[in-house]
C-alpha cells in the first residue's frame, strides 16, 4: 500500500479553453523542438497575469521556418524586443516577458475522432504589454461556439 502526502500536491488544473478574448500575460516557459518539416521550434507556455481566469495557460508555437519569420519577428517585438536586425536568438531573452495575447477558441478532432474545443492564438494575436497596471482583462462574447 503506498503512502502518500497530497499536502503539497497541487490541485488539477482547469483544461477547459479559455473565453476568446484578450489577456496579459507572462511567457513563462519555452520547450525547443522541431516541427514535421525539420524547423527550428519553440513551444511557448504563457500565464495569463490579472482577471479571473489568472493562473491559466496559452500555449503557442514560435517556428523559425523562412514562410514563418514574419510571426516570429512580430512575437519578439511584441515582446519587447529590438527585431531591427540581425541576433542570437535565446529562450532567456524571452523568458519572463509579458504581452497581451488574443485568443479563439476552435474546434478540432483529436486522435480518436471525438470533436473537442481548444484555444488558438492567431497570426498576429500578440499585443506589447504597455503599462501593465492599466489593462483589465476583456473577453468577447462567444456564443456562436
């Protein structure tokens, strides 16, 4: 029989998609990988920082292919950094920094062939954080899902 503390074990954390809108966030962790065509990728974990949804994640992919260097320069910019030439690009000059990220929620079929909903942060979804202690939360009404 296993003995177990659950006294500093988190609670399950809520999956559900978040409300489409906008939210200050924190890019909190970076994961490198490579995509189905060899890419340089980073997968991006942010934190959503203030309103009632704080605490939850967005997760978004920041691909270094030549089709998608547009994004990645906008995301770097976004988050505040100078893109008006040539860097070494690190997760640990990203890491940390805030934005503000819209989301959509889409629909997609999972492996198994069950629809489910999920967030998605489009194209250019990403906002400088500006004065941070001046943003409120804002979320659209969804009701067309």
């Amino acid at each position: 029989m296993p003995k177990v503390d659950f006294g500093h074990i988190d609670d399950l954390q809520d999956f559900t998609p978040l409300p489409a809108g906008k939210y200050l966030c924190k890019l909190i962790g970076i994961e490198e990988a490579r995509t189905q065509y060899d890419d340089e990728m980073w997968k991006l974990k942010f934190q959503v920082s203030d309103g009632q949804h704080a605490g939850r994640f967005i997760f978004d992919n920041l691909v270094f292919s030549e089709a998608a260097l547009k994004r990645a320069k906008l995301i770097c910019s976004r988050l505040g950094l100078d893109v008006s030439g040539e860097m070494d690009l690190t997760p640990e000059m990203l890491k940390n920094r805030t934005c503000h990220l819209t989301v959509q929620t889409e629909e997609y079929e999972d492996d198994e062939g069950r629809r489910k909903m999920r967030n998605v942060v489009p194209f250019a979804g990403y906002d400088s954080a500006g004065k941070e202690s001046d943003v409120a939360e804002t979320v659209e009404d969804t009701s067309a899902f």
